[in-house]
C-alpha cells in the first residue's frame, strides 16, 4: 500500500514538473519571437528609438500573465474543461 502511494506521487510530481517546464518553455520561446520580431521591426521602419523592441516584448508578457491566470483559476481553469470533456466521453 505505501508503494502505490509513494508511486502515486512520484507520478504527480512528474506531472507537475513537466507542467511548469511547458510554461517556462512557451514563456521563453515568446519572449526570444518578441524580442527579435521587436528588434527587425524597428530595423524595418528605420526607427530612431527602439520602440518595437521594448513593446512586443511587453504585451507577449501580460498576455503569458494573463494566460496563466486563467489556465489556474479553479473556475474555468484548462482542467476544468478538459474534465467535462472526459465525463462527456464515458
């Protein structure tokens, strides 16, 4: 009994960390497209202040932000409609 317990959590533990390691691989992955998305932009209109490179950056970050917040909100969270979607199938 203990063993399917201590295997129960390894599994959840390894769940989590990939969780968390997709989040920070998006995170880094929009950042570097926003960041150099930002910086041809500001190359492409010849731009004297580099602009573009300081705004992509920052609304890719409030979008993640805010991504984040509704795939954990306990309401409409991403498991939430995903466990409807597995009832539904049954």
């Amino acid at each position: 009994m203990l063993a399917s317990l201590h295997d129960t959590m390894a599994q959840q533990n390894q769940n989590s960390l990939l969780k968390y390691a997709s989040v920070a691989t998006q995170f880094l992955v929009a950042f570097a497209f926003a960041a150099f998305g930002g910086k041809w932009l500001d190359l492409k209109f010849f731009s004297q202040t580099p602009i573009f490179i300081w705004i992509l950056p920052l609304f890719v970050g409030i979008g993640m932000i805010v991504k984040v917040i509704k795939d954990t909100d306990i309401k409409t969270g991403a498991n939430k409609s995903s466990d409807k979607n597995t009832e539904t199938k049954k």
